[in-house]
C-alpha cells in the first residue's frame, strides 16, 4: 500500500513537472500587443505570437485570452517546430468594412502545418454587408472564408464557434487527419454561399457533435475526398449534406468511403445530395453510406443525385461524366415538406449503380412520400416509404 502510494506521488510529480514544462511555451497574444476592445488592429500582435509558437521546440500554446480582437486577413504558416495549441477563449471579429479582406477569400488561414489544435473561439466576420454586396448586384470581392487549413495534417478543431461567414464558414483543403468536433456554424437562411464545412482534396476527416445552421450546405464535400466520417451532425436550416458539385474538371480526383450517420435534418432545403455537373468528367462517387438520419420537414430528403445544369442548353447535350456507385441509404425516416422525397436523376450516360435503399421512411403531409428515379440501377429492402423506384 504505502509502496504504491509514493510511486503514485512520483508519478504525479512527473505529470506535473510535464503539464509544467510545457504550459512554459505559452504565447498569450495580449504579451504581444494584442487589444481585446474589438477596435483595435491585433492582426500583428497574433502575427508574433504565432511565430513565437511556430519557432518553438517544445509543444506550445497561443492563448487568446477572453474578450474580442478585431483581425484583417491573416495567415498562419508552417511548418513549425513542435505541435500547437490554440486555445481561443475570445471572440475574433473580422473588420466591419466586408472590402477590408479583399479579394484574398480567405479571413483566418492555416497553411501547411501539422499537429495543430484549435480549442474553443468566436469568430464573427461580420458578413451581412458583403451578403446585401452580392444581393445588390454590385461588383463584390470574392468573399472570404473564415477558417481555412490548406495542405495541413493531423489537425484538431473542437468546441469552434463562427457565426455569419462572409462565405463558407470552414474549409478543410488538401488535408490529411482532421478531426472536427462541437462545431457550431451559424448563418442566416438566406446568406448566401455560407456553407458550414466544406471538404475536398483531404483524406480522413471526421467531422462529429457539430451544429450547422447556414444558408448554403451545412457539409460539402468537393473533390479527391476519401475516408470521412460524419456523425451526430445537427443540419438546417441551409441545404443539406451535398457531395458535389462534382464534375467541373474534366480530370478530377473522385470521392470515395464516406459515411453520414446518426444524423438529423430540420427545415433544410434537402436531406443528402450527390450533385454533379453536366460535362465530361473522369469524377466519380463511390462507398457512400447515409445511415441513421432523421428528417424533420425536409424540402427534399431524400437520396437526391441531380445533373446540375449550367445552363438549360448546355443539359440537352452534355450529361455528366461522374460515374456514381455503391452508394447506400439505410434507416432514413421523417417527413418531407414536398411530395417528392427520393429522386434520383442520375445521368444517361454514366447511370448510377449498385445503389441500395434499405428501410427508409419518408412521409408528405401525413401520407407517403413519392420517389422517381432516372437511369439507376441497384436493389432496395426492408421498409420502404415511399415505394422503390430502384
Ligand atoms: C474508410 O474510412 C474510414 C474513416 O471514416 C476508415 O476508418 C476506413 O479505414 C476507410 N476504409 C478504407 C477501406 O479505406
């Protein structure tokens, strides 16, 4: 007993000499300059402590203490040192003035680090202005993203709050390991383009606990996406879960083993979608699971594969290349705020194969739902509300 008691006491020394040890890397932004008023610039001020961080041998921390820090466009590269943490327990606001980021499309960046967490954060970019730019007609910038990693690896986002995004809320480019966790990404219904994660040229991203509420998709997921996992996503209002738009390029990188689960979707404008472009394409779409999902008065709910158009023309000639395979919906029940609930409208030339319906549940206004299916091949089971057209 009293052997265990002083190896438990060496032990917890030890632990304690280590949290220690590495708390002594500590960047607090304010040490750099750093004004929580809202008002004053602290890009700079961020700017050093992250270098400060980058530089470091041992793990390191960026702390950003409570209150509210105004930042423009900033970057934070790699590679650096050692891993870091961010722990964010402010709220960062972009500048009023939606022209003060430009044309960079990005707001806060991360580019080609490794190990690096984020914990907690508000950020708000303020992006009414830039939506009443775009909805006016007039000539805009591009729009900026709030958070964006590009080419990163092994990445933690947890308990990250944004809140009215210029464009889409977070981006995930070229990544390898991300796990993204308590998220929320607020937008109002009709701000456009605000898409709450949006995912492509990255493999092993998971994405869990989040809450997307936005006026574009609450996930997207784009090009030369592998190995994603999605679950206890919390969608709508905002378009649903979307893989697509696909097949812009003629040479494209497909998506493949994504699964969507354990979901709910509420007043969304649909339910899961593989979209894709009506051109040729080498793209393709295969091992999708959407599995588990609630529907709450969903517009389309249903499994949706739909040949976007560029323009109507455009559609009668061209169909797209995508090829989409092995895709299956299971246990998808609730209701849809338009009769059609299942349309699949897979394209002529490539149909979509090997898709599998297996007790879904879908009514309108009390009373089943109804399906239509273009050019679709694979098998359906269990309960199924509305009717197969598989
Ligand atoms: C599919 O993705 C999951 C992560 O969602 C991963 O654990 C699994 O190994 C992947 N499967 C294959 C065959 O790569």
């Amino acid at each position: 007993m009293a052997n265990f008691a002083v190896s438990f006491v060496a032990l917890s020394l030890f632990y304690i000499f280590q949290q220690s040890n590495a708390a002594s890397a500590s960047f607090n932004v304010i040490t750099f300059g750093a004004k929580p008023d809202g008002k004053t610039d602290s890009t700079q001020p961020f700017l050093k402590a992250w270098s400060a961080a980058c530089s470091s041998a041992s793990p390191s921390t960026v702390y950003v203490p409570r209150g509210s820090y105004l930042l423009k466009a900033i970057v934070f590269s790699g590679p650096c040192k050692n891993k870091i943490t961010v722990q964010i327990d402010g709220t960062l606001v972009a500048p009023t003035d939606y022209r003060a980021l430009g044309n960079s499309g990005y707001w806060i960046l991360f580019i080609k680090v490794n190990r690096v967490s984020v914990f907690g954060g508000t950020l708000d970019a303020r992006g009414a202005g830039f939506w009443a730019c775009r909805k006016s007609g007039l000539n805009c910038p591009v729009g900026a993203r709030s958070m964006t990693f590009n080419w990163a690896n092994d990445i933690l986002i947890s308990g990250l709050t944004s809140i009215n995004s210029q464009s889409m809320h977070l981006v995930i480019n070229g990544c390898n390991n991300v796990l993204v966790r308590n998220v929320r990404a607020i937008a109002p219904d009709l701000s456009p383009n605000t898409d709450g994660i949006h995912v492509q040229v990255s493999t092993g991203v998971t994405i869990t606990g989040s809450t997307l509420q936005t006026g574009d998709d609450c996930i997207s997921i784009g090009p030369s996406t592998r190995n994603m996992l999605m679950s206890s996503i919390k969608c709508g209002p905002g378009h649903g879960i979307s893989i697509g738009s696909l097949g812009k390029d003629v040479n494209e990188g497909g998506v493949q083993n994504i699964t969507l689960t354990n979901s709910i979707f509420s007043g969304s404008d649909n339910g899961v979608r593989i979209k894709s472009w009506a051109r040729p394409s080498n793209g393709f779409v295969r091992n999708v699971v959407f599995q588990n999902l609630i529907m709450n008065n969903v517009r389309n709910p249903g499994p949706l594969s739909s040949t976007k158009t560029i323009a109507p023309i455009t559609r009668a000639v061209l169909s797209s290349g995508v090829k989409i395979s092995q895709v299956t919906f299971r246990n998808i029940k609730g209701t849809s705020a338009t009769p059609d609930a299942v349309k699949f409208d897979c394209s002529p030339s490539n149909p979509c194969s090997g898709i599998r319906l297996h007790d879904i549940k879908l009514t309108y206004m009390n009373k089943a739902a109804t399906s239509s299916c273009k050019n679709i091949g694979g098998t359906s089971s269990g309960v199924l509300m509305p009717q197969s057209c598989v």
